[in-house]
C-alpha cells in the first residue's frame, strides 16, 4: 500500500508534463502559424507581446545617399572566399518580409540552426520569380522596379544568409526576434500539408478579383449588415452608423454617384470608439481609400476603390460603443449634394482589452521646407502595433521627384528599429522615373504606386503590414525623409497611418480645406523619356536618364509628336531645352498643322547646353494635346539632343 502514493505521484507528474507540453505546443511558432497571419484578417488587432520587429538594410550609415549604389553598405561582412553575409541572427525569430530592386544570380544560401551547412540554397531572383517553390506568387514577386517576398522563415537557434556574389547593391530584409526559450520549429523547404493549404488559401484571398467579406470572416461569427442610404449636403454632418454595446467592424462599403468621385476629398469619414474624446479616425474619404491627388487609385487586399465601390475590410473591435459619422467640408451654396449609399458590416464579439488593440488612423498633410526635418506618419505614446501607411508627396519646385530619395525611419520604444534606402524602396519599388518601374499607378494587395509623374513631380505609394506589423510597447516614430540627404527637397506630403492601439493618439490634425487642397506647380517639365510618342518618316531614338539628352536621329521627312499626357487644360508658355554640337541639324515646333517656332539650328563647333529657348505661348486641351518635332538634316548634321520641354502655365 505504501508504494500507491508513489504511483499516484508519477502518474500526476507525468500527466502535468504532458500538459505542459500540449499547451506549450500550442504557442509553437511555425511556417503555418506565420502563413495564417497573411488571411485571417481577425489576427490583426492582436497585440504582440515581448516581441521585436526589426531591420536589416543597405542603408548608408553616414546619413549620405549612397544607400546601395556602391555596395559599401550591403553586407554584415565579406567571408574569406569574398562571399558576403547580409543577414545573421541569433535566437528564435522570423524573417517575414525581404525586398530589393537589384536582385543577382549569384547563389543565396541560408543557414537555419545548423550554422555549418545551409538548410537550402536558392538562386537570388529565384527568391521573387515564382519558379521556386514555395516562393510563388502572390507572396513573392516582382513589380514597380522592386522585387519582395513575404513568405515567412522561422528559425529556432538562428539564420545566417550567404551571398556568393561579390557585389551587392539594394536591400531591406524585416524579422522578427522571439523572447529566450520560445519554441520555433524552424523552416523547411518541404511544406507540410497544412502550410500547403494555408498557401493555397491565401493565393486565393490576395488574387480573387471581387472580395466580399465573408472572405474576412474566417471564423463561425453571425455577421450583421447596417444598411445606409443618405444625401450630404453643403456643410453638413451625418451619421453613417451608431452602436451602443461591443463588438467589432468587419467591413466598410460606400458607393457614391459617378459625379462625387472628386468631391471626395472634401468629405471626412469620422470613426469614435467606446465614447473616447479623441477619434480613432479623421480623415478625407478620398484619403482613406487610397485615392491620388483626388483621382481614385489604390486597389490594395484590404482598402480600395474597385467598381464604383470603396470599401474596407480592417477588422475594428470595440469595448462598448461606436460612431460613424460623414463631414462635408464644402459649405459653398451652390456646391451639389452628396448622395452615398453605405453597408457596414459588423458582428457582436467585443474587443478583449487584454489582448486586441483598436483600429486608429493618423492623418497628416504639410508642406515640408527644406532642411525641415522628415515628414511623420505617426508619434504616439501607447501600447499597439503599425499596420500602415499611405502617402501622396509632390514637389513644390517643377523637378523630378528627387524628394523620394528619403529614407523611412521607425523608431519604437526609444530604440531605431528600421532605418530604409528610399522611398519607393520602403513602399517595396524601386528606380522611380524608369519606365516599366515606378512610373504609374499600379496595385498590388499589400503595397503599390498611387501615382507618379515627372511633369507635375509628384508621386505616391502604399505599404500595408500583416505578419510583418511593428509592435510598440510605449511609443512608436515612423517617419519618412523629403530628399537625398537632411531632408534637403522642399515638398508637399499628406499621409495617412494605420495602427491598433490601447487608446488614441493625444492629439490628432483636422481636415481643412486649406490642408486638404491639392498642390500643383505652375512649371511643367516634360521628358520624352517618360512620354508617349508616335513618329511618321525613319528615326533613331536612344533615351538614358532623365536629365541627360535624348539622341534623336531624323531624317528630312521624319515628324515625331509628342503626347504630354494629362495635364490641366489651359494656356502655357513653351520652352525647349536641348544641346548644340558639330553634328547638330535643325528643327521645328508644331501643333498640328500649325508651326509655332521658326526653324532653330543646333549646330556648333562645340558642344553647349540651350536652357529654356522660349518659343511661343500655346493653349492646351483635349482636342489640342499634342506637339510635333520636324526636321531639316544634311550629311554631317544629322542629330538632335533634346533634353526636355517646359511648360509654364498662363495665370
């Protein structure tokens, strides 16, 4: 009898450990954990706890621009055989995002754990192109000028990353490190079944054309539906939907007539939580939903506007009560009504405090001067984790847009978790000004281009964040540079920040109609390099960079016209910029069949740049787009170096 107890001990120690082991299963970070984050949209208010995300890059440490060009800065160090380690991380983590616009050949190899052999080697452009699995689209690939990879690689002891190539330039890789003593089961290139189908599942969600949100609602919850229908007149408030007892927003769909699609940026949405004094969210519509300088753009996973509709499916739990209200800021009389029919999608599980933050925006629009510090997306002191960002920037001097050379900066807790090599390269581009690159509008479902034109010098983008969203315990700085070097380009920026937090920001900017007006400059500057032409008659054409001459090779009956593209209706005067040299022919300005210039001649004994060669004052519409280079050549001056067309606007 005496040795019952003894059994009954063992038992009860042996049944704890097993305990212990289930639910310590249960917390393990895998490939599948990882994979469910970039789906299950009700993942995303939850808090991160003893975590830190964080950044390695190419960036220059100088605080110079040479962010990669010279490779200076692309590697940890250079092994004996002149292979090079970007990446090295010891303890449990997570890479969950990698980018690059200048991906190589050269071999990567990974060391996970085992520090002695790699787990697998893949060729670099393999990691973005799709013909490796599971590096396959949509969560890898390449667009904009950039390359990226959101597929996940959890290691338990550690992760080195090998390049063999000698020479690096541009990259930014994001992990995640774990507290000590968290369980990970570490990468393999051999996909169990279930991470196959988590694969699958989120191929489908990222690339399914018309999302509804049942697509959003992974679980078994009863989601109900407010449906809305109201006209917003002239200085007018309503409400768009009220709820007194808890639960959380699912979705957001507002459809408004054809008409009102650039009003937009004078309607503010206005969302409060459980009765804070503070809103969550106040912010043009036209803003929110992605649009670029007032035109529709963004048709991101989870924000857009696609087939006359918005809509917005961040999950948005609250304790208690919730507001939505609409705000025209047009007050002018003869302004027309707003007619917008809304359906907001919400079920009635409230938000756990201790575990869920609450969605918060963070609008913010300045003109920035030169030397006038980075443009801030977001400073709050609260406990949360960023999830977004949007941005319209433009120059306030005609230009190219050399103001999105500035690097992206967050700063958590104190601590510079993330300093980037450039702004299109923070919003996973590259080589904006590039045709085929970043040159236009163009959606992706977790970043994209909202617009870029040289001629107005203006651009955009968007970066959204699921597995790879930076939690704060205290205090988060995101911000974003306005040029090469010490914010040097003078610029206009309007931004909007998406997070969850424990309360809302302590102080918040208003829409005004000053703040929300759109920039334009007076000076245009036209680049053939990034126009549309058409050309009648035999010409060479050999384009470089922007800034340096185009090399135009005529023949007497060639006739090349040029399309501006959009730009406002109105009357400009013309200027022509281009270089004169021993091989230089002449030529002519038209529009249409109409010459507005005599015949210029470009040749000389040296070489000399023409600045701003005033030719004629000129009207520009729909029906009068275009304009038309004609030549004369003889043999030995044969050749014509455009540099760029100006455009200055008629007041």
């Amino acid at each position: 009898m005496r040795f019952i107890p003894i059994i009954i001990c063992s038992a009860l120690l042996v049944l704890c450990i097993n305990l212990k082991a289930q639910t310590n299963n249960k917390n393990i970070i895998t490939t599948a954990t990882e994979l469910k984050q970039l789906y299950d949209i009700s993942l995303l208010p939850t808090y991160r706890n003893d975590t830190r995300e964080a950044e390695i890059s190419s960036y220059d440490t100088t605080g110079d621009n040479d962010d990669g060009f010279s490779g200076k800065y692309s590697f940890i160090r250079r092994n004996a055989d002149s292979s090079l380690v970007i990446f090295e991380q010891y303890g449990p983590g997570v890479i969950n995002h990698f980018h690059t616009p200048t991906p190589t050949d050269d071999m990567l190899d990974f060391f996970i754990d085992d520090m002695s052999h790699p787990a697998f080697s893949i060729k670099y452009k393999d990691l973005f192109s799709g013909k490796v699995f599971p590096f396959s689209k949509p969560l890898c690939g390449g667009e904009l000028g950039g390359y990226y990879c959101y597929f996940p690689i959890p290691y338990q002891k550690g992760l080195r990353i090998i390049c063999r190539g000698k020479q690096l330039q541009f990259h930014d890789i994001q992990y995640r490190s774990f507290p000590e003593g968290t369980q990970v089961k570490s990468f393999t290139i051999n996909l169990t079944g279930e991470e196959n189908q988590l694969l699958a599942r989120i191929k489908n969600l990222w690339n399914k054309e018309d999302k509804q949100v049942n697509d959003f609602v992974v679980n078994d919850e009863q989601v109900f539906t407010s449906n809305v229908s109201l006209t917003l007149n002239a200085g007018e408030t309503k409400s768009l939907f009220s709820l007194n007892e808890g639960g959380r927003i699912v979705g957001i769909v507002l459809e408004e007539n054809e008409a009102n699609k650039k009003i937009c940026k004078q309607v503010d949405i206005k969302i409060t939580w459980d009765n804070e004094t503070a809103p969550a969210v106040y912010t043009p519509l036209a803003d929110f939903f992605g649009y670029a300088f007032g035109e529709p753009s963004m048709q991101s996973l989870l924000l857009s506007y696609k087939n006359n509709k918005h809509y917005c499916y961040y999950h948005m739990p609250f304790n208690k009560q919730a507001g939505m209200q609409l705000i025209n800021r047009n007050s002018s009389k003869e302004a027309s009504a707003i007619t917008i029919k809304a359906k907001i999608f919400y079920t009635k599980r409230k938000r756990d405090p201790e575990t869920e933050g609450r969605f918060y925006t963070s609008w913010n629009s300045n003109s920035l001067p030169e030397e006038g510090g980075p443009h801030i997306f977001l400073h709050t002191k609260s406990k949360g984790h960023y999830v977004g960002s949007i941005l319209q920037a433009s120059g306030l001097h005609a230009g190219i847009t050399g103001f999105f050379e500035g690097d992206d900066s967050t700063v958590v807790d104190g601590n510079t978790i993330i300093h980037g090599t450039g702004s299109e390269d923070y919003f996973n581009g590259g080589w904006y000004a590039v045709h085929g690159r970043w040159d236009g509008r163009f959606s992706l479902p977790m970043h994209g281009a909202l617009d870029y034109s040289a001629t107005y010098s203006r651009t955009g983008g968007y970066r959204f964040y699921l597995d790879d969203k930076i939690p704060f315990n205290k205090e988060i700085y995101q911000s974003i540079e306005h040029g090469p070097v010490h914010n040097n380009i003078p610029a206009q920026y309007t931004s909007l920040a998406l997070f969850y937090s424990d309360k809302a920001p302590a102080a918040f900017l208003k829409p005004t109609n000053e703040l929300c007006k759109i920039f334009t400059t007076d000076t245009l500057f036209l680049y053939l390099q990034l126009l549309q032409y058409t050309n009648l008659g035999e010409v060479s054409i050999n384009c470089s960079w922007l800034g340096e001459d185009v090399i135009i090779k005529p023949n007497n009956e060639t006739l090349l016209t040029i399309y501006p593209g959009n730009i406002e209706t109105g009357k400009y005067k013309l200027f022509v910029e281009f270089s004169k040299h021993q091989e230089g022919c002449e030529f002519s300005l038209w529009q249409r069949q109409t010459q507005i210039s005599d015949w210029i001649a470009t040749g000389s004994s040296t070489k000399e740049k023409v600045n701003e060669f005033y030719i004629d004052g000129i009207s520009y519409s729909d029906n009068n787009n275009s304009l038309s280079l004609r030549f004369k050549t003889k043999p030995g001056q044969s050749t014509f170096l455009l540099n760029r067309f100006v455009l200055v606007k008629v007041k």
